[in-house]
C-alpha cells in the first residue's frame, strides 16, 4: 500500500466537515503527523483488505469529533501547542480521587475547588466515572457505557461543568481511559453474546480451551486469588479473554474497529474537557502466543497512533500510561528508545513507589538508590508520574530486577517487606497483604499510607511524630524527584484505613481498605497542627509551596545520586545547588555534606560540613554559596550501618 496515496484522500475525509482557519490549522497538524500515523496503522492493519477503506473511514471519524471541540478547547489546543513542557513544570501537582469518596458527585468536586486549589492542585485524577457494570465493576473499571457518566455521580452535563470549572481554576481534569476492556454489560459484550458476529470480532473468543491453555503457559495473573486465570467461559461463546476480573472483556485490538471505537472515545470525552487520560492498563492491549502478553510492539504502535491522533484533532490532551512494570519496560512508553515515537507525556513510576515503601521496611536505602540510577532522563514536555499510594495495591514484583542487582533473593527480600506491611513481627505498619495466600507468596500490600507508615498503630506522642516524618520523607521524594507528584485523596491528612473494609476473605478485593471516604472532621482539622492530619497537611503544604520556586525540581531538570555514606540514606540532587537528605531508619545519623553553605529549605537552619538527620528525617537543602566540591556518582553508594 502506497502510503502517500493514503493520506491524500484521508485528508480530505479529515478536513471534510471544517472551516475557515480551523481547516488550516488541522491541515498543518495532519502535516506534521500523518505520516507516523499511518506508519503505526499500516503496521498494525495494513495487510487487511480493507485497510485502505478503513483508514480512511478513521479520518472523517476525527475530523467529524473535531469539528464538535468547543471553541474553548480549541483555545486550550492552540495555547498547548505554545508550552508542550506544561506538564513538567515544578508548579504541576496532582490529586486523586475517587468522586464518591471525595465530593459524592461531580458536583460536589465542584464544590471543593477551593479545597484543591489551597493544597496548590493543578491536576485532578477522578477515577473511573463513566457508567459502570451493575454489581461488581473494579470500582468503575468495568466500563458499561463510553457516553453515560455513572447515574449515582452525576451526568455528562455536569462534567462538562465540572471541566469548565476546574480549567477556569486552573486544574485539569485527567480521567481513565479503560483501553483494555469492557464490563460483560456493554453493549458490545451484550451483542456479542447475543450471537452479532460483527461484535463478537470485538473480544478474544475461543471455542474451546486448546488456544487459552496454550497461551495461560506463559500469562501471568494480575488477581489470582479473586480471578484466578486469563479466560471466563461465557454461555454462547466459549471461553472469553478477561486478564481482569471475568466480568471485564478484553478488548481485541487486532480488529481496527476497535481501535476506531477507541480513538473515537477518547476525543469525544475530549469534547466534554477531559484535558489527560489515565490509559489503564496499557501494557495489555495486544496479546501473542508464548509471551506474556504485556509491553508487545504492538501495545505501542497503538498508544503512537492515538497519540498522532490527539496531536492532529485536540493537540492540548496528554496522554498518560499506566502499565505497572519494571522500570526498564517504561521508556518506550514515554518515546524513548530505539524503535520509539512519541507516545505518551507521562507514565507511573510505580518502582519508585515501592522502592520508598520497601526502604522504610528494610531501613536501608540501597534499592531505592537502584531503582533511581536505572531512571533515564525524559524528552522534554514528558513526565514521570510520582505517588506513594494510589486506589491500587503497592505491587511488589515491579521490584524483582532492580533487587537481583544486589541480592539474590529477591522473593525472600520481597516477602520480608510484604511481611513488615502486613504488621508482622511487631511493625508499626497496618497494611494487609493482596492476593497472597501463604507466606511464601508475594503480590501485593493494601493500607492508607499513614496506615502504613505507622499512625494507626502509635502508642505515644513520640510514635506519632515518627510515623508523620516518614510520611513527609515519602511525600519529599516524590516531590522533588523530578515528575508530576499525585497524592492520593486523604494522604494530606494522614485519613487511616476504612475499617469497614478490614480482613476480608483473600477471594475478595482487598483494595477497598485504602478507599475511604474523606472524613469531613479531618478536614476541618487540617489547620491545627497538634493533630496529625494538620500536622501532615502543614508539612505537604509547606514542601509543595516550596518546591513551586525551585526551578531545579521541575522533571526535566538533572537529577542525580549523591554518595550516601549511611546504607540508610537517599541523597539526591537536583542541580547543582539542591540536596534532599533522606534518614529512612529509626536512629539518628550524620552525613557529610558538600563543601560549602547549606540551607535547609524546610526548617530554615543552615548547615555546613555535616547534616544530623533525625530518625525519618529528611533534609531539603539548598546551596547558599556556589561551588560544588563534592563529585556525585550514580552508583549506589557502599553500605555501612549507622
Ligand atoms: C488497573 O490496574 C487499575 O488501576 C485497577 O484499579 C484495575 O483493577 C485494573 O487496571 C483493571 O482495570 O495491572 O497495568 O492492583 O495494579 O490491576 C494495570 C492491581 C494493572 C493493579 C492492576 C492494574
């Protein structure tokens, strides 16, 4: 297929339904990228026969949704298009939440604006808030409607006033995009089942088990406690491709439908202001025989199409990856590395996520230090998304790699860690382990992080001031490591497990232990510093205002491993002239400073030769002087125990 010839009448389709200026401006993007556009598509679909007609039905597709963009957006498109490092300004902080929890309906995140913008919020992530399954749905990740936004929260008028809203105060809204799959009561599920062959094209479906058994030899098992296998045998099918739970069909993104289906779904919530998506679970999206299904080329080729799509048709969407696994597996997803194009602007760092966790378990720093020195630095305008806790379990096996960098063992490594979590052997934490059965088994640790760090368990003033310094080391890293920072709604105040969903059975989510609802007493407390949620609100607040001066912390700014001289430390500049000093352990330490004056950013005292952290302490220091007479490394640094 002459690819030329394609994009001719593509264009055409595309700029059918526009006019005036916007037929320019739409006409110079296509320019720009329709030429990587139609390489991903051709590679994904292009020995279809019906590829030509297709693509080409894909165009007048985008531009029939583009010429639906309110002129707002439009706006938004061409002030995007001036500033592409938005995202990885110092100034950007994000904040999640589940809509319910957070505010009961989209009206009411409305009405806490004035909350998020006091905390200094410029990205709001609502979870999933499109119409959901009826009964389990994964707490709204099994998607029953693209175009309905859940009953119980609201409608799509009020998200269009919602959007309008939070882009007047200077927040945008990122919502999921569930790529992967659907709930069993889409109508395209439904359809399916029904016996429309046109729909049933649309999933993976299997007449009987020789190909899924075939295929579950090199799978692994994201719940395999509460969803144990890859496949659900469903009445008129046979047995259906479901990763997730066996209510949520996997998408069968080998039909170009599907795609079209997707990109399509994607701009109109566009249309409605949704400004970036959360692509849940995109390491799954193209299965192949022998493998274990994740992070295939294919996978990418997918995320580069759509994001030539946003460039051309809403060029102010960012597109964001969630693929939980292995930092090495990360770059491609930020358009980095050898075959790579621009993809997504951000993508989780979840291995730095566990790496904090699993640090303040082992007192020891070494990992963390790995998994950071393993980091690559990003094309401009891309950002790691930074987090302690999210509505997720802390998955501990993105940690494997990095720990067989210095320790053979990385199960026992990793089981002592899920232990500490689960409060065994006397720790502070209130966690629970997540689908694990057996001590042998490692997965995943649910818990609030304040739960987990401590707070639910202190016994004394003294304790708790420990557990809110851990909480600030953990919020400390993730905001000056270099990414967009996001706190999971109720860590600003230290809001504990929901005891209601305490122990359940192993064949149960156990992730709805960290999904409380937001205590309204909590809230108003956050001024009262004796408390620990006003002591945890004071110090995030002071780091946050901090941080939004320090042209050195934005993520596209350098950001390198000092030598630590205590196992137990995490050094880590930023620039020349910025220092973070973390003491993850329970006993005080001295480090030596570089030469020259140093001022702590957070205490105000100034410091010179050396820094006495306190037990969880951390540091964020800047130079008074210039020059620095320390070399730095990016090696982790040789243990030696306080
Ligand atoms: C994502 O998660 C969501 O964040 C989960 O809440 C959903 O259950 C899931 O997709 C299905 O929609 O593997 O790369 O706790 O880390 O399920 C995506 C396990 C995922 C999650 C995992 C995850």
């Amino acid at each position: 297929m002459n690819r030329t010839a394609l994009e001719v009448p593509g264009l055409r389709r595309l700029l059918a339904p526009l006019v005036g200026r916007q037929r320019l401006i739409v006409a110079a993007r296509f320019e720009r990228h329709a030429t990587s556009l139609f390489d991903r598509l051709e590679r994904l679909y292009g020995d279809r026969e019906d590829f030509a007609a297709w693509s080409i039905d894909l165009m007048e597709t985008i531009g029939r949704l583009h010429a639906e963009r309110p002129p707002a957006l439009l706006a938004l498109d061409e002030r995007r298009a001036a500033e592409p490092g938005w995202l990885a300004a110092q100034t950007m902080l994000g904040y999640s939440a589940y809509v319910d929890r957070f505010a009961g309906r989209l009206e009411g995140v409305a009405e806490r604006i004035p909350y998020l913008q006091e905390l200094g919020v410029t990205y709001l992530h609502l979870l999933p808030f499109l119409r959901a399954r009826a009964g389990d749905n994964d707490g709204g990740f099994a998607v029953s409607s693209h175009d309905e936004v859940e009953p119980r929260l609201g409608t799509m008028a009020d998200l269009g006033h919602l959007t309008e809203k939070l882009r007047a105060a200077g927040i945008s809204l990122c919502a999921d995009l569930v790529l992967n799959h659907v709930a069993d009561d889409h109508p395209w599920a439904r359809g399916a089942a029904e016996g429309n062959a046109r729909l049933r094209d649309y999933f993976l479906v299997f007449p009987d088990r020789a190909l899924p058994d075939a295929y579950e030899r090199t799978l692994d098992q994201v719940f395999p406690i509460a969803a144990p296998g890859n496949f659900t045998s469903a009445e008129t099918l046979g047995w259906v491709w479901t990763t997730f739970y066996p209510y949520q069909w996997d998408l069968n993104y080998a039909n170009p439908q599907v795609f079209t289906e997707c990109a399509a779904t994607l701009l109109r919530l566009a249309n409605r202001g949704v400004e970036v998506f959360r692509l849940d679970a995109t390491a799954y999206l193209w299965k192949r025989l022998g493998t274990d299904c994740r992070n295939q080329p294919e996978a990418h080729w997918i995320l580069q199409a759509l994001r030539a799509i946003v460039e051309i048709a809403a060029p102010a969407v960012a597109l964001k990856a969630e693929a939980i696994v292995p930092t090495r597996f990360l770059p491609p997803y930020l358009g980095v590395g050898a075959e790579a194009a621009p993809e997504c602007h951000l993508a989780y760092h979840s291995s730095l996520m566990a790496a904090l966790w699993a640090a303040v378990a082992r007192q020891d720093a070494r990992l963390l230090r790995q998994v950071i020195a393993e980091t690559p630095p990003l094309p401009p305008g891309c950002s790691w998304l930074t987090y302690i806790r999210c509505h997720d379990d802390i998955g501990w096996n993105v940690l494997r790699s990095d720990i067989e960098t210095f320790d053979r063992d990385a199960g026992s490594y990793l089981q002592d860690v899920a232990e500490f979590f689960s409060g065994a052997r006397g720790s502070f934490a209130r966690g629970a382990a997540f689908q694990a059965q057996g001590a042998a088994a490692v997965h995943g640790t649910n818990g609030m992080a304040a739960a987990l760090a401590g707070l639910e368990s202190a016994a004394d003033e003294a304790q708790r001031a420990a557990a809110v310094r851990r909480l600030q080391l953990l919020n400390g890293v993730i905001l000056a490591f270099g990414g967009l920072p996001v706190i999971y709604m109720g860590d600003e105040l230290a809001l504990g497990n929901d005891r209601g969903a305490a122990n359940p059975p192993a064949t149960q989510d156990g992730r709805w232990l960290h999904r409380p609802h937001l205590d309204p007493a909590l809230l108003d407390m956050r001024h009262d510093r004796a408390s620990p949620a006003g002591a945890v609100f004071a110090d995030l607040s002071r780091m946050i205002a901090g941080r939004r001066g320090i042209e050195a912390l934005a993520a596209n700014a350098p950001r390198e491993l000092a030598p630590a001289e205590n196992r137990c430390v995490l050094a880590l500049k930023r620039g020349g002239n910025f220092l973070l000093l973390g003491n993850f352990s329970d006993a005080p330490v001295i480090e030596p400073l570089p030469d020259g004056e140093w001022l702590d950013h957070l205490s105000g005292e100034e410091l010179r030769g050396t820094a006495r952290l306190e037990a969880w302490q951390s540091l964020w220091l800047r130079r008074a002087a210039a020059s620095d007479g320390r070399p730095s490394t990016s090696e982790p640094a040789p243990p030696a125990c306080p």
